[in-house]
C-alpha cells in the first residue's frame, strides 16, 4: 500500500512537472510587461481590454495512455504476487479562466473552466489467487483494477 502511494505522489509531480513546463511561458514579450517602481518587471494588466491571448493548440492536445508496470498483489499474512498491469499517465488540456472583481479585488466566481485528467475508461475487476502460510485458509484471493485503456475525461476543478 505504502509502495503505491510512493508511486502515485512520484507520477504526480512529474505529470505536474511536465505540465509546468510545457504551460507557463517564461518569456513574456517586451510590450506584456510594465516597470514597478523597484525597477522590477510585472505583466501588466489591461482592465478594459480582454488580455487572453490565443493558445497554442499544441498545449491543449490530450494525450493518455497506457503504461505497462508489474503490480505487487498481497494480503496480511500472504506472500506477495506480481500481476502485469497497467496505469494511466498522460497530460489533458485544462484550463481556469478567473473573473476579478475590481471592487472587491477578489476572485469572486470562475466564468471558464475545463479541467480533465487521464483516468481509466476500460478497465476489470478481478481476483486474483495468492497463497497465506500465515493463515488458516492458505489459498485465497485478492481483488485487482486490471486497466486496460485511459482517456482525458473531464473532472470537476479544485478551485469550485
């Protein structure tokens, strides 16, 4: 249990890793920017004008996927069996577009969002036989999520 979840923090740092990466531009042009009184540079922000500028359908392309892992299978009591499996990874165009209140100067309510994420679309449910010397009914089963396809689905987002 514990080597699964070691497992699933480490995919998501790299899935966010990759993300950060591939999303955030780090070089905003010249006219983007304005000049703080420390001298230092800020984006600017237009309060009339939308400043959405067009995305690059590149980052919002899905793309997920299977991939093949050996899957540690056991019980209490139980010896360990190794199952060939399969997880999702993958990066699913999202986005959350915030509307500022200037009043308030709070984000108040999101008017755009769409936040999906590479889950199990096929997938079964089944036993599988291990042997407990540590235990009186040496033969016994436990229950395995064999994935077998993954797709972007659309998710509800961590900001509503």
């Amino acid at each position: 249990m514990f080597l699964e979840r070691k497992m699933k923090i480490c995919v998501e740092i790299i899935l966010f890793t990759l993300f950060f990466l591939r999303v955030v531009p780090l070089n905003l042009e010249e006219s983007q920017r304005s000049v703080t009184k420390d001298n230092h540079r800020a984006p600017s922000v237009d309060q009339g004008k939308s400043s959405v500028k067009k995305i690059d359908p590149g980052y919002m392309k899905d793309e997920c996927g299977v991939f093949p892992f050996n899957q540690t299978v056991t019980k209490n009591g139980c010896e360990g069996k190794y199952v060939a499996n399969n997880f999702c990874f993958g990066q699913c165009g999202s986005f959350i577009i915030p509307y500022y209140n200037i009043t308030n100067k709070k984000i108040s309510r999101l008017t755009l969002e769409n936040c999906k994420q590479c889950v199990p679309e096929d997938f079964e449910l089944t036993k599988i036989p291990i042997y407990c010397p540590e235990r009186k009914k040496k033969h016994q089963f436990a229950k395995v999520l064999l994935i077998k396809k993954c797709v972007c689905k659309k998710n509800s987002c961590l900001m509503t």
